[in-house]
C-alpha cells in the first residue's frame, strides 16, 4: 500500500514547518529504493524516509533503525557528494498530486530532487536549475541533461479519498508516528514473505539437484558392481600368464577359487598384452572397490539429506516453517543433520568440495596419484596437474558430456598448485584435461603419466579462495 494524496498532504503539513531550512548531514540508501536523509534543524536531528518501492512509496519521517551496506550504491554516492552539508529551503505537495518537491542550496547553487510517490514507477530525481535530470533513483531517464517531465497525473478533480492513518496522540510527530509504525509492520510481514520465496526456491532447486546426483551415482556403482569378480580373473591370468598370447580373445582355465575347479572362459582383449588384460582387470577391480567404498555411504548420507530437503519443502508448503534465525547450511549432498567436523585427509585421498558442490580428489603421494588417476577417475572426469613439476594428481567427478565450471576448475587448478612445487612461488601455469587423455607412462616410476590434448591455466594461490575451499570441506 502506498501513499495517498490525503496521507501524503497530512504528512508534509507535519513535516515541512520541521525541516525547512535544516541542515542535510548524512545521507543512507539502507534498500534498493528507499534514501534516508539526516537533517539538523535547531536543537535536534530528524531523519526524513523516502521510498520509492513499489508497494510501499511514502514519505515521513523515521526514528527506526535502518540498516546500511557496507559500500553505499551509486546514487547514494552521487547524493552524498552533492548534499551532504546543503540547506533544504522548502518541501512541498506538487498540485496535490503523489509528488514532493525538496528544494535544496548545495555549494553549487540551487537544486532539486523530485520525489514521485507514484506506485511501481515511484522515482527519485535530481534536477538542475534549468530543471534538467542530473540524475535519477530508478535509471528511467536514459540520458542525463533531458528536461524533466512529470508522470501523468490522476484524476486531482475527484475528490480525494480519506487519510489511512490516525495520529496518535501526545506524539511528537503523530502523523509519521503511525506511518512509520505500520510500515515498519509491513516490511516485517514482507520480509519474511520474501524469505520463504526465497527459501523455496533454493530447496526446489536443490532437491532436483540431489536426485540427479544420487541417480548419478547410483548408475556408477552398478557399473562397479559388474567388475567384482575382476579380481579373480586377473589371478588367473597371472597364473596361466605363460600360455597367453597375444591376439587371443579368450581363454579357458580351471577355477582354482572355486571348489568344485570348473573351467570357465575369461574374454581378452586381442589387442592388449596378455600383462595388460591382467592389469586392465585388476584395474576395473580396484573401481569397484573404491566405489563401494566411496558411493555407498555417499548415496546413504545424500539420501538423508534428500529426506530433510523434502520435509522442509513440505513445512513451508503446509504453512508450518518459520525462517531460521541463522542462515540455514549450505545445501549438499553430504550435509549431516548435526554438525560434525571430517578429516578431509581420513581415508585414501584429499577430499574436497568445489565453489559448484563437485567433489574434487587430490592424491597425496606417487601411489595415491597412480590410484586415484588409473583406480577412481573415469574417463570424463576432469585431471589437473601443475605445469612442469612435481606435484599432486587432482581429480574432479564431472557426468559424462558435462563441461567444468569455471569456478570448479579455478578451485581445483588452486589446489592442484598447493600440493606442488609451484607452493613456494604461489603462482604458475596448472594443466588441465579429460582423464580419458592420461596415459600410464611405460617403465616409469608410480604416477609418472603422460597427458595429450591438455589445456593450461594461470592461476595464483588466493587464501580466500583457499579458505572457501577448506570452509566447505569442513562442513560436508
């Protein structure tokens, strides 16, 4: 609800004989479209609210505590650099319309600002002498120096309708007293509505977020599954490795793991060494036993967290939430219902979380990195590694076809140059590329590789980037 013409009438009547000719001291934009103004008269300091919101353009004057930015807007600045010390000659009602005029002497002569109170094209304007716009609230004039054009007005010649507001008495500003007062209720009722909104937002998007990444993982571990017995079949090709040649596209031998010792056939790859189908299974076997280990308590914290995201939706659906009275966790899949702290060096690998929600995976040694390249990456994973050095393998868990974001791949490319040699300097080039694009280097030591169709970028080592990185880790 805004002002209307009575409302706005009983409030300057109050308003003007206080303010003429004081002092403007401070100036505010505590919301997007609302300006305070500090003005010292003789013997006391009022503080004088515009608001040019759309539901709720009025003017009156505010003993509330409005909150600021840290950095004041633009438009804040501009009116501190033109007003702040200037003389307010006079306020008044233009025509009796939704319209006041603050005319103003400022160091540079005189000027005025405009205040339309008009609804959803509520405006704040600053003219010059020539009544030209210098410069205004909402950016509606698109150029600076045009002649200034009041909006249609209503229908003046109606009669107007009564004032919404009932001075309280004894007050020393009643008009402004009960406009201040109801207002303040609005926003309250506004505020929290806006809330809600927001928050409804964010979990309707989070739940889709959480099932694509729990369907995602799910159909990773199915896929693991299906190399459980790899083991067994790469023990058995070591011990028949003698009779293999290469070409050959499968053998028969004799289960020694099983009791009853039947002969089974193992396919081979006709293109690989009869050594590399041994390693090639014992490789998608230790897949399959990092994604027991790492999937399935993944997929059961994710389905908990699933639980809760679905219950808060349903309280703010049902009417039954309340805003939290401290901004709720930062949803991901791993978010536990009570706070607890997790090692991120606990288990095989460094385990962080990207700026995206993506898990990122940082070896910690030569085995770790030959683990967690040739063992946990899948091919359209994304693998960095700092340029030229020795260093960590990192890792990031991408979908098939899905590109990095570029904050993910800032984070990653920050940590990929913390675990390297490049530490010291705190800067340097890291490459980056699809896993499917690392080789094994042939006779070399555990984690020596070899990259084709890599990309680089320069990046230096940000702590506040750095402490994001840790802040997250620590709450999963």
């Amino acid at each position: 609800m805004i002002l209307n013409r009575t409302d706005l009438a009983l409030a300057l009547d109050e308003i003007a004989p206080v303010l003429r000719d004081g002092w403007i001291q401070k100036i505010h934009q505590p919301q997007t479209r609302t300006i305070v103004f500090d003005i010292r008269v003789p013997g006391a300091t009022h503080r004088l609210l515009v608001s040019c919101e759309p539901n709720s353009a009025r003017i009156h004057l505010t003993t509330g505590s409005h909150p600021n930015p840290s950095t004041p807007p633009p438009f804040c600045q501009f009116l501190r650099a033109h007003f702040q010390g200037a003389r307010l000659d006079n306020i008044r009602q233009i025509e009796h319309d939704r319209i006041v005029e603050l005319q103003i002497t400022c160091r540079t002569g005189p000027r005025t600002i405009m205040c339309e109170l008009t609804g959803p094209k509520a405006n704040l304007l600053v003219l010059d002498p020539e009544r030209r716009v210098l410069r205004d609230l909402t950016r509606q004039y698109t150029e600076v120096g045009q002649p200034y054009i009041p909006p249609p007005q209503g229908d003046i010649a109606h009669k107007p309708a009564p004032s919404r507001f009932t001075a309280s008495p004894g007050g020393t500003h009643p008009v402004s007293e009960a406009i201040d007062a109801y207002y303040s209720k609005q926003e309250s009722v506004w505020a929290a509505g806006r809330i809600k909104e927001a928050r409804l937002r964010v979990l309707k998007k989070a739940l889709k977020k959480e099932q694509r990444l729990i369907e995602a993982w799910r159909s990773d571990l199915a896929k693991a599954t299906t190399y459980h017995a790899y083991a067994r079949y790469g023990e058995l090709i070591k011990a028949n490795l003698g009779t293999i040649t290469k070409g050959t596209d499968q053998i028969e031998v004799t289960d020694y793991f099983d009791d009853r010792l039947p002969m089974i056939r193992i396919p081979l790859d006709p293109m690989k060494s009869p050594q590399g189908n041994m390693d090639d299974y014992f490789r998608k076997h230790r897949k399959y036993l990092a994604a027991e280990r790492e999937l399935k308590p993944r997929i059961e914290q994710a389905e908990l967290g699933l639980e809760r995201l679905r219950q808060e939706l349903q309280d703010i659906e049902q009417g039954t939430w309340a805003p939290p009275t401290v901004p709720p966790p930062r949803l991901h899949p791993l978010t536990s219902s009570k706070p607890r702290t997790v090692d991120r060096h606990q288990g095989p690998f460094r385990r962080f979380t990207s700026t995206d929600g993506l898990p990122i995976f940082v070896g910690r040694n030569a085995r770790e990195n030959d683990e967690l390249t040739f063992g946990l990456a899948k091919s359209d994973d994304l693998w960095l590694h700092a340029r030229g050095t020795p260093g960590s393998h990192v890792v990031v868990r991408l979908g098939k076809g899905v590109d990095p974001p570029l904050e993910t791949l800032r984070d990653a490319a920050t940590l990929a140059l913390l675990y390297s040699d490049l530490k010291k300097s705190g800067k340097g080039d890291v490459i980056y590329t699809r896993r499917k694009w690392v080789k094994k280097a042939k006779g070399q030591a555990p984690g020596a590789v070899t990259v084709t169709q890599e990309k680089s970028v320069h990046v230096s080592l940000d702590k506040s980037r750095l402490d994001a990185i840790k802040n997250r880790t620590c709450q999963n």
